[in-house]
C-alpha cells in the first residue's frame, strides 16, 4: 500500500470513530473537505455520547464557517458532502434516534429535510412534538411523501384491477402487454419476405380489455398496534387509490384494541395517516366483528385484515368470525406486516389458524397486493 493510501485509509478511520480516534489518528492530516465531513458528523453523533452521559467535548478544530453551525446549515452541508442515499440515512437518524430538536420545532428547517417514506413515518411517530407551524410542515411532507407512492403504485393497480384481456376484441391502443402476436403472426404471412428470410409486419394487433361494470366492496382493516407505521402508511395509499376506481367501494377501518373507522377518509391518505394512532393492544376478533357491518354483497365483497396477527383478544372469537364470513363465500385476504427491510414479522401459528378458515395470507409488496387483489377479484 502506498503512503497516499495510508493516509486515506487513516482520515477515513479517524472519521468513522469519532471523538474516539484522538488518540490513535492524533497526527492524521485531514484536508478542508474532510474537515467539513468531520464537523458535520460530529454535530449529529456527538449526541451519541450525550444520550450515554458522556461529554461531547470541545471540537478538535476551529470553525471553518463564520457562523456557528445551527441545524439548517448542518442539513444543507450534508446534503452537499454525501451521497443521496448516506444524507437520507443520517438524516433518519437525525429525526428518529436523536430526535434532533432543532428540526422538529423549527419550520424552515423541516421543509429542508429530503421527503422519504422512513422520513414521514419517523414524524408520524413525533406528532405531539410539533407547534402549530411545524405542523403543516409536517403535512405538506406527508403529502409529498404520499404523492410519490402513489405515482409509482396506481398504475399497478389500475392495470391489474380495472381489467382483463379479452381476445375477442381489439384495441388500437399499442401497449405491449397486450400484444396479440397469433394473429399478428396470423395476418402478416403474406408478407415474409424470402430474400430476406424475416416476416415484414405491417400491421401488428393488440388485444383490448375488459372493464368490470360490477360493483366490487373492498374492506380494508388494518392493525394500527405496535410498529405498525409502514403497513398503516401502505394500507391508506391503496385504499385511497381503490377509491378512485369506478367499480370499488372501500371501508377503511383501523383498529388497536379499539376502532377508528375512517372509510370516510379514504380518498385522503394523508388526512389517514394523520389521524392515525400508532400504539396500545391488539383486538382483531373485535375488528373482524365491527367489519361484518360493511358486507352486504359477500360474492362480491373482499375483505382484507393488514396486520401481524398477534391477536390480544379471544382468538375463539376471530377465528369463528373468519369461519363465518367464509361460510357466506367473502374473498378473504390476510396480508402479513413487513419490516423496514421488507421481511415478513407476524405470528405465523396464528396465519396458519386463519389460513385453515379460509383465509389466505401472504406477505407481499404493495405492488404485488395490487396483482393478488386482481386474482380475487376473477
């Protein structure tokens, strides 16, 4: 290794320990962008050593700034000095692990922050900390954290819900999967080309779709207990885009061990999310019970519980109303919770006892629900 990599390698270790590496990088030579990327981590994870009731101490340099460094200017640095993916992280820790003050109670400096789903979720969780001011930036936060989603999973469920190929009837519109290539193949015949060995296509058809003119009820009930936030977040963006389909009535119904019913928010996740109440225990039976009301139509009724299945309350209870409701010939869909990193986390001895009622339950995606809900619906 050469000298250069050596002292590459020693400013890279003399930033990721911190305080911690006064004694064993004393003499590393950090040059003014390093400084800047000292200086910003420090600001944040001095707070470590805080929370663990050890003095941060004085910085080991003086300041390269003229003004001290407050937290808007903390957040614009890292925003320069890190990749995309590093800022967004350290500013998660910002707000969930050290619960940095200054962001949560300055407005300017919430509009600041980068709006991600693990951001919005971190200031659901905050929302008794917030003045008034800060509030609506929060708000406006959520909305384009949510606006984001929805860009990228409507199209998904519109495709998969409003219908299905119909080969009997052609379309003009070119979409690629709906590419009819039998006749195709069938129609442009008479034009291959010998010479060339290649069939020429001149005109290529695609097949249309079918759209579905019958009402469909769909009942959403979503365990809000525990650490729930991201199936709760997940849960309002797709019943607000069901909403929005012609042929789908939704209810929308939260619960802990008591019910919020808000199908009458259902077209507004972010009203959703923002009346949401994250914690407490688990009554599903109790919900499953409340849900009941909304179907009418079971043959055409799907109803799914969002949740991780810890049932609090009698588990004779549930699992004779989900025995009950499939008796009546109810789709009934159980969709496991996720964590952060996407793994299934739920009770699967209970998933099993729901599954032998006639439940199904899986653990997907949202853009997979989308496609699983347009099985049901068949």
């Amino acid at each position: 290794m050469t000298s250069r990599q050596d002292a590459d390698s020693a400013a890279r270790w003399r930033l990721i320990l911190g305080r911690y590496s006064d004694r064993a990088f004393d003499q590393v030579q950090l040059d003014r962008e390093q400084l800047r990327l000292e200086r910003t981590l420090d600001y944040l994870y001095n707070r470590e050593y805080e929370r663990r009731g050890q003095a941060a101490g004085q910085p080991r340099h003086g300041s390269l700034d003229n003004s001290q460094l407050t937290a808007i200017n903390w957040l614009n640095n890292a925003r320069k000095l890190f990749p995309q993916s590093t800022f967004e992280r350290i500013q998660m820790q910002a707000v969930e692990r050290y619960q940095l003050d200054a962001l949560l109670k300055d407005e300017k400096s919430l509009r600041s922050l980068e709006p991600t789903p693990q951001l919005a979720k971190a200031l659901l969780s905050m929302r008794g900390r917030m003045n008034a001011q800060t509030r609506e930036a929060v708000r406006d936060i959520i909305r384009q954290v949510v606006e984001q989603i929805v860009a990228r999973l409507k199209p998904n469920f519109v495709h998969a819900v409003q219908g299905r190929r119909n080969r009997f009837r052609r379309s003009v519109i070119v979409n690629s999967q709906n590419f009819d290539w039998r006749r195709t193949i069938q129609q442009n015949l008479k034009h291959y080309h010998t010479g060339l060995n290649k069939l020429i296509i001149q005109q290529p058809f695609f097949n249309a779709r079918v759209q579905r003119h019958l009402p469909w009820t769909v009942v959403l009930c979503v365990d809000q207990s525990g650490s729930m936030m991201s199936s709760v977040m997940y849960s309002a963006i797709c019943a607000s885009i069901l909403a929005s389909l012609p042929a789908v009535k939704v209810h929308l119904v939260l619960f802990d061990t008591h019910i919020a019913d808000l199908s009458h928010l259902a077209h507004d996740p972010v009203e959703v999310l923002l009346t949401a109440q994250l914690g407490g225990g688990t009554d599903i039976a109790k919900a499953v019970a409340y849900c009941e009301k909304y179907i009418t139509q079971p043959s055409r009724t799907i109803f799914t519980l969002i949740s991780d299945f810890e049932e609090g309350g009698s588990v004779a209870h549930l699992l004779n109303a989900v025995s009950r409701l499939n008796s009546q010939q109810v789709k009934l869909l159980g969709l496991a919770a996720l964590d952060e990193q996407a793994n299934p986390v739920y009770d699967m001895q209970m998933a099993q006892k729901l599954n032998e009622r006639g439940m199904s339950v899986a653990a997907l995606t949202p853009e997979h629900f989308a496609q699983w809900m347009a099985e049901v619906m068949q």
